[in-house]
C-alpha cells in the first residue's frame, strides 16, 4: 500500500458543479480539478492531479499538515496541528482516507486530501501511478484553483 496526496483551493462556490465532481460519462469528471465528491474517486483523475506519492502513513500526514499548517496558519481553534496529525497517521495505517478543508475566507475553500492505493472503499479502482520504489517519497506542486 501506498498514499497518494492531493489538494484543491478555490472559489468554494465552485463546489456545487456536481456534474464535474462525479465520474459519469464525458470528460467532464476526469478533466475537472474540483475535488470529487467521493475521496476515492481521486485515483480515477490524471496521475498529473497528484500532489505527492508515500510509502508510509506518517511521510503522507507530515505532508498534510504542511500543507494545512500553510492554508491555515493562523492554526485551528478546535484541534490541534500535532493531535490532527497523530490522528492522520492511524487512519492511515488503517487505510483510511483522510480529508483536511476548510473555508478560508468567506467564498474560499482550501481541502488537502490523501487516499490510501490500493483504495479499500474503492477496490475496482486502478492505481493511477503505482509507487515507484527507493524511497517512495515524490512531491509535486502546482497552483490549485
């Protein structure tokens, strides 16, 4: 097993475009980078919406909390970063997925997901990018919404 990460900033008004956040017949799903509306649905998008690939569940919960810590920084007033984080980790290794959004502003919406390859909730769907091996870490950044 491995994790795969994804994220996705934007105008949250956008997330009502269900027809791009479901997996129906047409482009319009696989070509969207509006999150799906199920997380496992992640793995059916191009390999190129993922952010970063891990062989363990703390390297993919290190890098959600990056990754919330910079959206959020003024942290969260209900759960601390580090809790956040160890609890990460055991979804994780229970093969879980783990979600991490919120709004950021009054329209912005700012969601860090990472899902468990192969998907337990989703077991018909392929890996789109099988962990490569060595180190098993990789780490791609592009601009989001």
């Amino acid at each position: 097993m491995h994790f795969h990460g994804y994220e996705w900033t934007g105008d949250g008004r956008l997330l009502t475009k269900e027809s791009e956040r479901r997996p129906v017949d047409g482009a319009g799903f696989r070509l969207s980078e509006l999150p799906p509306l199920m997380t496992g649905w992640w793995l059916l998008r191009p390999a190129a919406q993922i952010r970063g690939t891990w062989e363990t569940p703390t390297a993919a919960a290190d890098w959600l909390a990056k990754r919330y810590a910079e959206s959020a920084p003024a942290g969260d007033p209900w759960l601390p970063l580090e809790a956040r984080r160890r609890r990460a980790v055991d979804q994780l290794a229970s093969a879980s997925d783990v979600v991490w959004a919120r709004w950021v502003s009054d329209t912005r919406w700012s969601g860090h997901y990472v899902v468990p390859c192969p998907s337990r909730a989703h077991p018909d769907i392929p890996c789109p990018a099988p962990a490569q091996g060595g180190s098993g870490t990789t780490s791609r950044r592009r601009p989001s919404g």
